[in-house]
C-alpha cells in the first residue's frame, strides 16, 4: 500500500497541534478548534497520527536509533523543513503519552469516523489518536470513533491486535458481531469471520457482552483465556490458551482448534490473493485443528486430502473444495 505523503504546511500544522493539546495550560477551544481542522480534510488527521507515531517511537530509542528514524520520516534533502524540530519537541513532551496517559480530551465533541484497512496477505500497525496501537491481520477492516465519554472500534472483518492506553474515564470498547468488547487496562486480539468471532487475552481483562443486551457484568476474560462465539449457538464458550498460539498470526502463522472448514477457508482467504471456495455446501461444517503457515497455504491444500474426505482442484482464478466422493471417489 502506498504511505501517505504530506505537504509541508500540513505536517507543520499536525506537529504544532501536537504540541498545544499536550500543554497542561490548554483551553477548552484548542480541543474544539483542533476538531474542527481534523475535519477539514480527511489528511489532516492522517498527518497527526503520522506526527504521533513518530513522537511515540522518538520518546522510546536512544540517540543512535533516533537519528535514523529522524533519517525515515524526513530525508537529508526535505530535513530543513519546520514541522520535523516541532515533532522531535513533541516527542520529548510526550513521555506522558507513553506511560499511557493522553493530556486531552474531546471535550463533548466527535470525531468523524476514522477508517482502517488493510491489504490481502498484508499486516498493518497503525496508532490510534488517544495512542492505542493497533495490528491488523490480511484483509482487515476496523472504524474507530471517538468521543467525549467513550473510545469506538468496530471490527467489519478480518483480525486485530490491540495494545489499549489506559483511559479509566473513557473506555474502550471493540464491536465485532453481534459482540462489545469492553477493555479493562489489556491487550488483547479480535478475530471475526462473519459473525464468528474469537478473542484471546494476552494481557489484563476484558468483559464482553451481547451487543443488543449489555444489561448485567457481561462475561469477564483474563489473561491466557480464549472466547468463541459462535452465532449456530448463539452462546459464549470460554477456554484457556497458549498466548503464543493466539497471536501466532503476527508470526505468518494461522492457529485452528476444531474449527469449522467454513471459517478457516475464510481466514486464510485474507492471506491469498488466489481464494479458495467450498462447492459442497456439507463440507462447510467439517471441523479442523492444525497450523496453517500463510507463506505455504498451497502445501496446506495439497495435504488436506489426507485429513478431510475433500478433492482440491484449481479453476480459473479460484481454487475449489468438493466432496471427494463425488462421482464414486474417496
């Protein structure tokens, strides 16, 4: 995918509202007319993430390591431009925002609808505007909406890893399905597959909820517990995992226990350009528990034969799934 680019005068402007929502001295109106110039273009918020990711890497490398990441963001011959000294101040400024505090609010207002995508066979780190982090799997859509009182994401498909900055006073709640995730201070990764969704804790708690019921405590997870849902069901099941296994994704690695044949050829049509399509409608509901590497997935679908009483074929620009048995073979 190609970065962004930005003209001078807007990276100027994005590292200078940088600094002035970091000033504990800041009034109520630098929120609201920060809002209002984020609106203005749909690339003015981009170059203030942009700025914020470069002050969060900034505030965390030693000077070596500084430099050439100065040298990243800003080449020798674009380094006399004004907005990158005003960055490099914000970065050292922002300690706070890497303890996990952010020295802002909205104030009572909203900000339009951020959305975030990434390609098939490709990850993506991005950083939220409150400095959440955020991995995205293959083919993965989220939009994230702010406010006042609450932080929005909402999952449209694919995978997420979230690494939440701590807001007690505006939580942070993923949508995925008919699921809402409320972190409570963790980290913790969303998959969806349609209304299939998994979440597996790797740090702290999370409480989720039915989203067209929230009313109770919600189903509270911890650290090292992986939740299911699945809509045939309709019910939560809970059980413990291997939090290296639950992220494995991160690793070009795809983690299935007793999955159904339906949801891992979803998820590992994120990660090939070429996708697989079950014929058989009854194959859909075999199950499947094994590893599937997203740089080998055509080793995996010459092998699958020997586990499921499926017949792998390529056509045209896909390649099918079909009942083995079909026509007298097994």
């Amino acid at each position: 995918m190609k970065a962004d680019t930005f003209n001078e005068q807007t990276m100027h402007a994005a590292a200078d509202w940088w600094v002035r929502l970091r000033d504990p001295a800041a009034a109520d109106q630098t929120v609201e007319q920060w809002l209002a110039w984020t609106s203005a273009d749909a690339s003015h918020l981009r170059a203030f993430e942009k700025v914020t990711e470069l002050a969060e890497r900034l505030s965390a490398l030693g000077e070596v390591s500084r430099a050439q990441l100065v040298a990243e963001f800003a080449p020798v011959e674009a380094a006399h431009r004004r907005w990158l000294p005003l960055a490099i101040a914000a970065a050292v400024v922002g300690m706070a925002l890497m303890s996990g505090y952010v020295a802002w609010s909205l104030r009572g207002s909203r900000l339009a609808p951020q959305v975030y995508s990434s390609e098939v066979a490709a990850r993506r780190d991005i950083t939220l505007v409150d400095g959440t982090t955020v991995t995205l799997g293959g083919a993965t859509t989220l939009t994230a909406q702010f406010s006042r009182d609450q932080r929005q994401v909402e999952l449209a498909q694919g995978e997420a890893f979230f690494q939440v900055a701590h807001n007690a006073g505006r939580p942070f709640v993923v949508n995925a399905g008919k699921l809402a995730i409320h972190d409570v201070g963790t980290a913790f990764d969303v998959r969806r597959t349609g209304d299939h969704v998994t979440i597996a804790v790797t740090e702290g708690r999370v409480r989720i909820f039915n989203r067209a019921d929230r009313t109770g405590d919600g189903l509270e997870a911890v650290a090292g517990q992986l939740v299911s849902y699945d809509p045939g069901r309709a019910a939560l099941s809970v059980s413990s995992t291997d939090l290296a296994r639950a992220t494995a994704w991160r690793n070009d690695r795809l983690e299935f226990d007793n999955e159904s044949l339906a949801v891992v050829v979803a998820n590992i049509n994120r990660y090939r350009t070429r996708p697989v399509h079950i014929e058989d409608a009854y194959l859909e509901s075999l199950t499947f528990t094994g590893t599937v590497k997203t740089d080998a997935i055509d080793d995996w679908l010459h092998a699958l034969p020997q586990v499921l009483p499926v017949k792998v074929r390529d056509a045209g620009s896909q390649t099918i799934l079909s009942d083995a048995g079909r026509n007298g073979e097994r």
